[in-house]
C-alpha cells in the first residue's frame, strides 16, 4: 500500500481496470497479485491517477494529523495560501479567508505569490545570461519529476531556482523566525515531495480539500465570513501582484513583462504532462539555439485545475476569479530574486532495458508470436505491445492486463469445456441464431447439421427453429426470462431432455440437450423383467396356496379320525373303554 508516498492505493477497493495504468502519464503504477500498485520511485504526485480511478482506490497521502498536533501544542504555523483559493472558496473574500484560516489556529497566512514573484525576478536575470539556450520553469514539483523520471537528457535544462512555495518558505522564515512552521494550503499534491525533500522549510503541504476537512471539524459556518470588508493589506506579508499569475497557463510568462531589461526569447507555455511529453519527445535541449523559456505545468490549464481543488467551477471561471483579485504593477517594478536552489534536479537511475529476446519472450507469454499478433489496442494502459513487453519483462505488468490475450484465454477454455461435456450445449441470441454450440449438440441433429457443424465449428449464425422442431422453447425463455424445461422432447429418433437457461436477459440463452433414450430403454427393460418375476412369484404363491389348501383338507380329516378316536362318553359315572365289549363299573368312593 506504501501509504509514505504522496499518492498510494488502497487494495482493497481495487477492482484491477487498469484505467490508472492507462492515464499514468509516468507509467509509475505496476500491477502486481492482480492490484494496481504505486511506484514511489517513479511517482510524479501528479494526481491524474486520482481523478480517472472510478473505485476511489488511489488516495493522497493524510499530512493533516501532524498539523492538528502541531496546532494543538500551540505551535506557531504560518500559512502559505496558494492563489488559486478564489477557484475553491468562491463565497469568500480576501480578508474572509485569512480570517477563517486565523480562527482555526494559525498564527498567521501570507500568499505563495509572493515567492513567485522573487522567482520571476530571478528567472528574467538569467535569461540575460550570454550562451543562455532553453530553461524548463522548476515551479512545478511534478513536471521537475517528470523530467527527471522520463527525460535525463532534459534534466540539466529545468532551472535550479526554487519554485516559489520553496522561496515563500524562505520570505517567511526570515521575516519571523526559524521556529516558524510553514504550513502550504493548495490545489497540488506534488507539493508533498516538497515537504518530504525540503523539511526545514515546508513543514506540511495540505491540499484546499484539508482546509475544508478542518472547517467542518472545528463545525465553523462560512457565510459569517464571506462579506468581511477588506480594509487595507490583510496578510502578514505585503499583498502579491504579478505572482498571482502563477495558476493559470502562461502566467508565469505574463509576469516577466513587469520587468525592465528582459531580453527577448521565445516563450512557451505547456500544460498537461501528456503535452509536455509531446514536447519533449525525440528532441534534446542542444536542438534549440534560441534563448527559449518553457513554462512547463502538470495539470491542464494550470494550477487551477489542481486534484486537491474543492469546487465544481469551469477552467474559465476560475482563471477569471484569479485574475479579478490581481493587481499588476506598472512596468519596471524592482524585485528581490531568489537564490538558486542548493539540489538542483538529478537524473533517475535509468532501469537496465531488457534485451531483445526478453522482449520477444514476454511476447510469446501472451501470445504474441507474430506481428500480426501485435494488436497496439492500449488496453493493457501501453501504446504499444512493445512497451508492455518491456513492462512485463522488468515485472512492471502481469500477463492478465492483456486484453487480446486474456479474450483467446477465456475462448479456449470455454472451448475445451464445451467440448468436454457429454451433453449437447448450445447458446441462442435474441434472433434466434446460434452463438456457439459444441459436437455433442451437433450428433443429435441430423446429417446435413452435422456436415455443417464440420465446415463451421459452433454453428454460429445458424437458426435454431430450423435446426430442431422445438425451437419455440427459446423464444418462451426470452419472453418468460426464466428457465424452461422438458423431458423426452423426441428428435430423430431420441429421448432429449431440455433445460434452457438465461445468460444475458433478453439477449443470450443457453440449453443443455441431454440424451435419455438408452436410459429410457433401460427403464423399459428392467420394469418388464420386473413384471415377468412379479408374474412367476404370483404363479408361484398360488401354487403353494393351492397345494397348502389340499393339505390342509387332509389333515383336517386325519385329525378329525383321531380326535373321535380318542375321545371318551360319560356312562353312569364311570368310563367307557371303546376298546372293550364291557363297561367296567364305575369306582366307588
């Protein structure tokens, strides 16, 4: 996650689109177990990562904590307020927003512009300088990063002056002391790296949507503060002029006019990193003779359009706000330069470039064995396959980012399933025509089908009704949307069961075909050798039945005999032997 970097991931809410791959104009964003994961070494902090990013997993790193400590234990915290406030405090006035940002704790607030305006002064002295060739503007952190990341041919040409936070600093620090903390109010995340390089200067960097963090913290109501009368010079430092230029593209250019003895050279204004790349590409700085100043800005449009701005105002409006609280001076104002930075931007250690059979190798890991293969789509967040070759080489991509290749992947798997199973499986859009359909489904038609099916495997295009007698089943699972079944629908001589379900409502359909007539026959079979045992067992019983009822006449009649044999009559109190012609006198007691 990395959350020590200006701008990190949050894994968890990742959903693997790759859309921050793609607009990364650094290419600072690897993937890694299927997550996007932020390079901080090649990391610019431009931000574009956070606006395209449609899970909100890209966050900005929280620098708020320290400052409410700091606030807390009574510290002195000096603001550095970026003129590009107008932009996303709209409501609000000047001395409306230097007193809100006093009420919340610090001891006082100043403008960035002011800087500015010591490095504007500083930068027209040195496009004096003889032998002068093109200077890069070091105002922006990000483009200085950008530069040095993507462009070490470039690197010497981008100005060693501070940008004008870093110069600010400096203004503050010598006006009220080294105990000071400089805190930096802004549109800009790269303002972090600032912090993080130059600590003893930039105590924090917080973004205008921190500040707004703050105020609904402390539960403070804006509107007590957006019709305050500005009564003089509100800040702590005198009120900015021409550095209040600064937000908006070609600012910086517009301010160098106010002063005296500026030789003439050609100006550019870029905006936008994908711009300046464009300007920069196959070109280096030896190319240009002319004394050439580049005013180079990350974002489009300027400052203004910062990722950490609070307000839903267009490019124009808040140029225009910027401009109507600025007050140009009348040409030949005297200014104190700054002093020229004591790190200069150095080169990245340029990576070690894979060699061409690594290259051809990742090739082959997605795929990619012919030219032809080479499709150029962008979907992997590379312009070319080339590049994202290179990428997967030095483990800077992951073979699942390839569209082309994950598409051919899920095909044949699909594929090889469909062929594999014992049933029929086919698939039917909405006109009735088959999608895909595998061999099994193909056996159970008849002859001319499967000669087709062996000239257009799937048979794709085909028209179901015309293929099977039962093709009203599909157009009851469109219209019903749910799931259709039946046993022993009889085709060319086969018992099919049928279950047809919903893939894409009111789009695809799927069916199984299941062939049942050799169990059927089984049934069949075992339910008459059940009748012919029940037959013998019935024969067999009555059988038994019948003899059991013969017997038992017999011996009925046999028992009968015996019985008479052995029973006695009662004669005048005495027995009668049945054996003897006598009766034998009864016994007296």
């Amino acid at each position: 996650m990395n959350k020590g970097n200006p701008v990190y991931t949050t894994e968890a809410e990742c959903q693997d689109c790759f859309k921050c791959v793609r607009n990364c104009p650094a290419k600072a964003i690897r993937i890694k177990d299927a997550h996007a994961e932020v390079i901080p070494e090649l990391c610019v902090a431009c931000g574009r990562c956070l606006a395209v990013c449609p899970a909100h997993a890209k966050c900005v790193r929280d620098d708020l904590g320290k400052v409410r400590e700091a606030l807390a234990a009574g510290e002195k915290l000096h603001v550095s307020l970026a003129p590009s406030w107008t932009g996303s405090f709209p409501t609000l006035t000047v001395a409306g927003i230097c007193a809100l940002i006093k009420d919340l704790g610090f001891a006082g607030v100043s403008e960035t512009a002011i800087g500015a305006q010591r490095v504007s002064r500083a930068v027209a002295d040195t496009m004096k300088e003889p032998g002068r060739g093109v200077m890069i503007s070091s105002a922006c952190p990000a483009v200085k990063e950008f530069v040095r990341v993507l462009f070490p041919d470039w690197v010497h040409a981008v100005s060693s002056l501070p940008s004008p936070l870093l110069e600010h600093c400096r203004v503050i620090h010598e006006k009220f002391g080294k105990d000071v903390k400089v805190v930096f109010f802004g549109p800009c995340v790269a303002k972090k790296l600032e912090a993080d390089h130059h600590p003893d200067l930039l105590f924090a960097a917080l973004g205008f949507t921190d500040l707004e963090h703050l105020v609904k913290e402390k539960g403070v109501d804006l509107k007590k503060y957006e019709n305050l009368p500005e009564t003089g010079n509100v800040f702590e430092l005198e009120k900015a002029q021409e550095g209040a230029l600064y937000p908006a593209e070609g600012g910086m250019m517009e301010s160098l006019n106010v002063y005296d003895g500026v030789p003439p050279a050609a100006g550019i204004a870029v905006s936008g990193l994908d711009n300046i790349r464009a300007a920069l590409m196959d070109t280096k700085p030896s190319d240009i003779k002319e004394p050439t100043f580049i005013e180079a800005l990350a974002c489009f449009g300027g400052c203004v359009n910062g990722p950490c701005v609070t307000s839903e105002l267009s490019t124009l409006e808040r140029i225009a706000r910027v401009r109507r609280n600025l007050t140009i001076p009348p040409k030949g104002v005297k200014r104190t330069p700054a002093a020229e930075l004591e790190c200069p931007a150095s080169p990245l250690q340029i990576e070690p470039e894979p060699t061409p059979d690594e290259i051809i190798q990742a090739l082959k890991r997605v795929g990619k064995t012919t030219p032809e293969d080479e499709l150029n789509c962008g979907g992997c967040g590379y312009d070319t396959c080339r590049r994202f070759a290179r990428a997967l080489a030095i483990g800077k991509a992951e073979p699942s980012m390839c569209v082309s290749y994950m598409r051919k992947l899920a095909m044949k798997k699909a594929n090889a399933l469909l062929n594999c199973m014992p049933c029929g499986v086919v698939i039917v859009d909405s006109d009735m025509k088959i999608v895909e359909c595998n061999a099994a489904f193909a056996d159970m038609l008849d002859e001319n089908a499967k000669m087709a099916f062996e000239a257009c495997p799937g048979l794709a295009g085909a028209n179901i009704h015309k293929l099977i007698p039962f093709g009203d089943l599909f157009t009851e699972a469109f219209e019903s949307g749910r799931e259709v079944e039946r046993a022993h629908c009889s085709l060319n001589g086969k018992l099919i069961d049928i279950s047809i379900f919903t893939i894409e409502p009111g789009q695809t359909v799927g069916a199984t075909f299941a062939d049942v007539t050799g169990m059927e026959l089984r049934r069949d079979q075992i339910a008459r050798k059940a009748r012919e045992v029940l037959a013998k067992n019935l024969t067999t019983v009555q059988d038994i039945a019948w003899k059991l009822g013969e017997h038992m006449a017999d011996t009925e009649i046999l028992l009968r005999s015996i019985a008479d044999g052995y029973s006695s009559t009662q004669d005048n109190g005495g027995w009668k032997d049945v054996g003897k012609d006598e009766t034998t006198p009864k016994e007296e007691k």
